[in-house]
C-alpha cells in the first residue's frame, strides 16, 4: 500500500510530515531521515487505530 507525505521544513529546522490520505496523520523529525522514519510509524499507527475502531463497530472485537 502506498500513501502521499508531504514533509515541510518549519522556521525551526524542523521537519514536518503529513500523511494527507489518513486525516490527522502528522510527526516530525530533525532530519529528514527521522521524519521519514517518524511518519512510517505513525501511519501504522492510524492504521492499526482505524482497524480498532472498525472491528469494534463491527462487534469483531
């Protein structure tokens, strides 16, 4: 599966990362490398959190 980042310097130095297919989705890094790496782990992190919510509504759970 694969999703659109979009990572932004701020006036910081810091790197910011969206992921805009999942609402809400954001992390940061001081370098690109670890935003990279921090936006990964947050879209699993939706993911996983979405798939929760799912089964719950779904009574799976």
């Amino acid at each position: 599966m694969e999703f659109n980042i979009i990572i932004e310097k701020d006036d910081e130095g810091i790197y910011v990362a969206e992921c805009p297919d999942l609402k809400g989705c954001l992390s940061e890094g001081e370098g690109l490398e670890d935003a990279l790496e921090n936006i990964n782990e947050a879209i699993i992190g939706c993911l996983k959190s979405r798939l929760k919510d799912a089964a719950r509504r779904l009574k799976i759970a």
